[in-house]
C-alpha cells in the first residue's frame, strides 16, 4: 500500500504510471447495496482546460495477459456480415495485472484503450489495483469440470491490507460496438473511495489523444476527421470527474497530493493532443458495498459511440452476458464450442480434464480479425509493452504471418472446425505477392512476411517456409474434404503454383528495402526471421511444399507436376551436404566417433566450415556450429526423415545436453503442478531476444545489449512431443503406458506453462540471470507476448496427435513419394 506524499508520489512522478488487466476468483460474500443516480451528486467540473501537455511518453501495457476476449460471431457465406439480424460486434479486449489491457476496435490491431483500472483513496493512503492489490481470474462461464465455456472474466482484486475488495466481470456485448464490466466494490472499513482511471490511446497511438468530460460521460478521440471514438459510462452517475494529461495533470497526479480529486479539468483541450487520462470519482461506501455497470462504446462517431454504450448499459448486464454465451437469441461461445465435435475426446487426453484445450479453442478463434475474415493473427499484445513506445502506433503481434497462421489454421481442423480454416486459406491469397503487390518488382509468388489484417505490408523479408505452408495446408484441406476437387484446383492455379515455382527457382525480389535474389532452398531469412542461409527447418517446409504442390498438380493436370516432385527429392539428397555437420567441439559423442548432427543454419551450405551466422538481437555472431536448434525435428513431423534416423538422434542427444554453458543450452527442466518434472526448451543457443540477464530491462529497453537472452518458448515442448510420438510410432513401442507417459511428460509439460487465466506465453522464465522487475519465478510466462496463437495451437494439435496416436500435421505422402 502506498500512503499519499510518499513512494507513491515518487514513483507516479518518475514514471508513466502503468495500468494492467485483472484476475478473476470467487464471488464476493460481503453483502451489495445498489447505488442508483439518485443517491449521488451531479458532477462537478470547471471548464477550464488541462495544463501538462503532451503530458509523460506514452508506452503499452504489460504484455503477459491472463485473459483476452471478444465477442463470437457466426461466418455468413464465409464472411462476417453485419445486419440487423446479425449484428457483429468489432471489440476486442486484453487483461493483465488484474485490469482492463489493450482494448481494440474496428480492425483487430486497433487499439483505443491502453488500460482502464480503479484507484482507491482511503484514510491516509491511495492505491492503485494493478499495484497494490492480490488478484484472482477465474472465467464466469464453466462446464462440470471447470472448463472454460466462454472468454467472460471474473477478477477479484483484493487490497493487500484488507480493507477493500474489488469484484469484476467483464465482456463484450455481441450486438454493438461496446464493452460491458460489472463492478462490485466492497468495503471493509470507513472512508473507501473508488476512482475510475482510464487511460486512452484512440487508433493504436498514444501521443494524439484529446480528452473531455460531457455529463456523466468519459469521451476520447483523436483530432483526425475520420478518429475513433470512445465512450465510458456507467449506471451510477460519477461524484465529479476530470481529463488531463498523464503524469501532469490527471487525476492519479491529483489524487496522490491530498487523496482529494480537486483539480478539476473538463477537456484536455479541443486542438491540443497528448498522453491524456480521465478519471472519475464514485460514492464513499463506509463498511459498505455496492456494484456498478460500465459500458464503454466504440464508434466512429460521437454519437453513434453514447449510443452503443448507452444501449448496452439498457439492456443490461445479465441480457448481454447471455448474449455473449449464447441464448435462443444469440449464437454464442458455448455454440462454437458445441460445434467442435472432437473436443470431448480430445479431453481425455489431457491431464487437466480439457481446461487448456477449452480455453486454447476459444483463444484461437478471438484472435482473428472480423473485418477481413480469416485474418489469424500472432498474439493480442505487444512484446514488452509496457516499455515499449506508443508514441507512433504499432501493430505488434496483432498481426498476419503467414507461418503462425498455419500452425493456427492446423489446429482449428484438429478440433474440428472446418470453417475457419477454409476462410483462412482463402484470405492468404491477399497477403501473396503478386504483379499487383504496391512497389513490388520482381518474381511473384512467395507470401509476404508480417502484413495488418487488411494486407497493409509491414515487413518484406522472404521466408521459404512461409512461402511453403500455405500450399501444405490447402492440401490438407483437400485431403479433408473441405476444399472440393474443384476448389483445390482452382486455388492450385491461382495462389498454389506460383508459390510452387517460387520454391524451386526462387527469382529477384525488390520491395521497400529488400533488394535481392532468393536460390532456393537458401532463405532470406528461417522462421525466427534473424538469418539467412540453408535452414532444416525452412527446408523440411519446402520439401513437404513441394511434394503437395505435386499431388495438387496432378489434379489439376498441369503437365509440369513432375517437377515439384523431383526438387523435392533433390532437395532431401542435399540435406545432409548443406545442413549437417561432422566437424567442431559437438560433432563427436562421448566415446570420441564422429556423430554428425544439423546445424541450426549454415549460411552458405558449408556446415563444416566456421562460417559466422548474423549478429542479431544484441547477440555476437557465433560459429555455425556451435548454434543447435531443434528445428530439425520439423524434417520428421513433415515426413522428410524417419524418427529413428541416426542424424536426428545425435543432434536430440545435443539439445538434450544440460551440461552446455547457459549461452549455448538449450532445454531445462521444470516442475509441474503434482511435483513431477517437464521439459522446456529455448529456441536455440545463444539466442538474444529476452529480458537482459545483468540489469533484468526488457528486451531492448534501453538498446539491444550483449547480455539479452531468449528464454524457454513452450510451444516447444509440444515440438518434441510430437517427435517422441514419432518415435514411438515408428519402433512399434507405443503401448497405452507409453501413450500415457508422452501425455504425462508433453501435454503436461505444455499445460505446466499457462498462467491463471489457462494464457499460453511465447517465453517462459528460464531462471538465468537477473528476474526483472517481476522478479519471475521458474516457468512464469514472461512480458513477451501472452496468449502466443502458435503456443496454443501447437497444444491442441499435440493433443488431437495423442487421441489419434498419430502426428497430426504429418505428410504421409512425403515419405512415401521421396522413396
């Protein structure tokens, strides 16, 4: 607890305060008096305008969400339609440090609120929720076995001296452009003041804002003609209320002065525009306790936006919840998950009873976008954001990479959902580059790198793999039949074989700043997009592109079918030539023979050489061969290599070396909920993009450093999952105690990793070096980016693999045609 002209003051002066999400735990049992309009005063504001602009630099909240949601709507003929029937709602909202995060409008990577939480006064003391509070999350909606049933939150955040408690639930309303939260503040001692503080960056920036107080409304917008709009109202009128600038003139500046809300602006001015908060204050309670709905409206207008949250405030917290869910009236989450047939098998394969895997469907399908359907994107967050600039918007992981949208659109058909993956590989034919591509000159064919949901380029790097899993998964779909004969022919002509031929003969690309020529299988860059060279794991894609694009040219009947096929196998002859090396400190075993095993990318295709990879996110450049990288195992999910393969197995037993000095390690060992042991693994030696291990800054907050790590991605813990099946698989050894023993160590290991809100992290804290701020603990998901879309999807398609005891995103077709 912070006491006013103390730390408090200190820190807020220092310092952007930052708001977070919220926690959700059990109901509150204090008892609820209902405060209506009539029991409080109209507010009170001077008309005067707020000093301080542009008021402190604006950044992003934490990055590490316990909770994101979003309405679920229906596809009409493959698209969302908005109608009067079918209203669809384009609101999107993150939770973090037991607050309101990142909330989105419009397009998916829209940002217009940083962060909305409740700050407390009291009798000598002024706290914040996010700083001084114990939070909690639960999801409101559950089936018997807690499974979650919707992206409805129940955060309970508790002061760490006991005298409040702060209950919330919250949600989007499915028939507007609104957020809905419930509040219930709860007091247990006199002279508790809430305050609402809310924290606006209108259309992904936080440096263009304009606040003001109209009524007993919080408006945002920008002074752009065609700005967003924000509107936050309740119904319980505020006592009074004030716009200024963060960390000048707003009202935590104000409050932390006197614990009075005294300064009073009405507007932070109709022209002048800056880092701007608006807080509210609302009754005293006195051992008391009260609720309060929020609606906050989204439109593109100021009136449209009142609207929207009056309308949702009219119909109420429990007709919008039920909407949310789903109701006679409404398709809801529960439907969408009524419609995933195998999920109740699936379950059983779990060691959670199906939670993550309830929660991981729900978490795949919120993170597409709804103007443009089929838009899958990376994550709903900002790597590090609560160091990193708002100044100028940035889409962050709000965005369209192809390779993360494969792995997603993979695990909507292993959970059953036929829909969305055929709306997604229809959609990637607009971020294909084509003669049409803006500024592009040069071959065409190969998908672009990271693109805006709406196909707005943003980084032009080429990355073979990329270029290769859309023509994976359009065979996949025709496999299952839900691309017809006639379909998979038609996109084989249009986006598929210009992708195929990218594959083979590669060609000039001259884009933005990319001016080059790609030869295949050398990629510009692999699939953590830092270096260029001949890379297994990008290779292991084309090979099993390749061979797909054969079998979808025969049923095109294009003559040239041939061709794919015998690049393919061109291809895997040379694998071992380009990727594997037989020299250098890890190419003998323990008895001193030479144990040849893949590097993590040669540069030139000379493994053997002491070729140098790329400086990169801080990091020196090492050796060739002295990086592993367990991207080789995608050569056996893909059906390139068999399992047993001698060189797969060395290079295991070198990713498996805990001994390496902590640079060049790679896995770790963590301890699960019942005290067992899982694996976790980084993504290669001497990885730079992490927290740094001497002064514990995000990463480069302060400039990329030598001492930056990359810490354990869970996903690859599914990865080696999905090997050791493989394995088992192709010794004949997996009998149901072995099956068991796999879900026990991968799926657990997998399921170890997610937080309290069932969020799946691209990182989790590996315990070298300083523990940041956050002073994580072994296996926290860190501040990089929570909930990562491939973490999730790699989960579900580990479990679909362990109900089926086959690897799910094998090829069959690739072993059996590189014989």
């Amino acid at each position: 607890m912070l006491t006013t002209n103390s730390r408090f003051t200190q820190t807020l002066l220092a310092s952007t305060v930052t708001l977070s999400l919220f926690g959700l735990s059990a109901c509150s049992d204090a008892p609820q008096s209902q405060v209506t309009t009539a029991t409080v005063s109209n507010p009170v504001v001077n008309t005067t305008v707020a000093p301080g602009a542009p008021g402190n630099d604006p950044v992003w909240a934490f990055a590490g969400k316990t909770g994101i949601g979003t309405s679920y709507e229906p596809y009409v003929a493959g698209q969302y339609q908005d109608s009067a029937s079918n209203p669809v709602s384009k609101v999107w909202f993150s939770v973090a440090q037991g607050i309101l995060t990142e909330t989105m409008y419009g397009m998916i990577h829209n940002a217009q609120l940083k962060e909305l939480q409740f700050v407390i006064a009291g009798q000598g003391f002024v706290d914040t929720e996010k700083e001084d509070t114990i939070s909690t999350i639960e999801y409101l909606h559950q089936d018997e076995q807690g499974r979650p049933l919707s992206l409805a939150y129940k955060i309970i955040n508790k002061d760490k001296d006991g005298k409040y408690q702060i209950e919330k639930h919250i949600f989007t309303d499915p028939n507007r452009d609104s957020l809905m939260m419930k509040v219930v503040f709860t007091a247990f001692e006199q002279g508790i003041t809430p305050y609402l503080y809310a924290n606006p960056h209108i259309d992904n920036s936080g440096a263009n804002d304009v606040a003001s107080v109209e009524g007993n409304t919080l408006i945002a917008h920008t002074t752009a003609a065609d700005s967003s709009v924000m509107s936050i109202k309740s119904d319980v009128d505020f006592v009074k209320a004030s716009a200024g600038f963060v960390g000048q003139s707003d009202g935590l500046i104000d409050l932390v002065d006197n614990g009075q809300l005294d300064n009073l602006y009405q507007t932070t001015g109709t022209d002048i525009v800056g880092n701007v908060a608006l807080t509210a204050q609302y009754p005293t309670l006195d051992n008391n306790s009260y609720t309060v709905n929020f609606a906050i409206g989204f439109a593109s207008n100021k009136k449209d936006s009142l609207a929207n949250a009056d309308n949702t405030l009219k119909d109420g917290y429990d007709a919008v919840l039920s909407a949310y869910l789903g109701d006679e009236k409404h398709l809801g989450w529960k439907d969408y998950l009524a419609s995933l047939a195998p999920l109740k098998e699936m379950a059983n394969n779990t060691t959670d009873d199906g939670k993550l895997l309830y929660t991981s469907a729900l978490v795949l399908k919120a993170q597409e976008d709804k103007t443009h359907a089929g838009a899958l994107i990376a994550s709903l967050s900002n790597p590090w954001g609560d160091t990193v600039s708002a100044k100028v918007g940035s889409t962050g992981y709000k965005a369209v990479w192809p390779r993360d949208f494969y792995q997603c659109a993979m695990a909507f058909l292993a959970m059953g959902d036929t829909q969305t993956p055929k709306v997604a590989f229809e959609y990637l034919k607009k971020v294909q580059v084509t003669e049409n591509t803006p500024g592009y000159e040069g071959t065409p064919g190969w998908f672009l790198q990271k693109t805006h949901v709406d196909g707005e380029i943003e980084w032009v790097g080429v990355q073979l793999d990329q270029t290769a899993m859309p023509i994976m998964l359009g065979w996949k779909l025709w496999q299952a039949g839900v691309l017809t004969d006639a379909e998979a022919t038609k996109w084989y002509q249009e986006m598929l074989k210009p992708a195929a031929d990218f594959l083979i003969s590669g060609g000039k690309v001259k884009l933005d700043w990319n001016d080059t020529s790609i030869t295949p299988p050398s990629t510009q860059q692999e699939r953590w997009e830092e270096q260029a060279g001949y890379s297994p794991s990008t290779t292991a894609a084309v090979i099993a592109g390749l061979v797909a694009a054969n079998e979808l040219a025969i049923l095109a009947k294009d003559d040239n079918a041939a061709t794919y096929l015998l690049a393919a196998k061109k291809l895997t002859a040379e694998l071992e030539q380009s990727m594997v090396a037989t020299t250098g400190d890890f190419a003998k075993n323990a008895q001193g023979e030479i144990a040849p095993y893949y590097v993590r990318i040669s540069p030139n295709g000379n493994p053997n050489s002491a070729d140098k990879l790329l400086d990169n996110n801080g990091k020196s450049g090492l050796d060739q061969r002295q990086i592993l990288d367990g991207g080789f195992l995608e050569l056996v999910r893909y059906g390139v290599k068999d399992a047993q393969d001698p060189v797969i197995k060395n290079s295991l037993m070198l990713i498996d070396n805990t001994d390496l000095e902590h640079n060049l390690r790679v896995k770790y060992e963590f301890t699960a909920k019942d005290g067992t042991t899982v694996p976790g693994y980084r993504r290669y030696g001497n990885d730079g993009y992490g927290e740094d291990i001497v002064t514990g800054f995000s990463y480069a907050e302060q400039g990329n450093t030598e001492d930056q790590r990359g810490r354990v991605w869970p996903f690859f813990t599914g990865e080696r999952g999905h090997y050791e099946l493989a394995l088992a698989k192709s010794t004949s050894t997996l009998t149901a105690a072995n099956k068991q023993q796999l879900i026990n160590t991968y799926v657990k290991g997998m399921e170890t990793f997610a937080n309290e809100g069932l969020m799946l992290p691209e990182q989790s804290w590996d315990g070298v070096g300083h523990p940041t701020r956050y002073n994580y603990k072994m296996g926290q998901g860190t501040n990089a980016a929570t909930p990562l879309a491939w973490t999730h999807a790699e989960y579900v398609k580990l479990v679909r693999s362990m109900t089926d005891e086959n690897v799910w995103d094998h090829y069959p077709i690739v072993t059996d045609k590189l014989k």
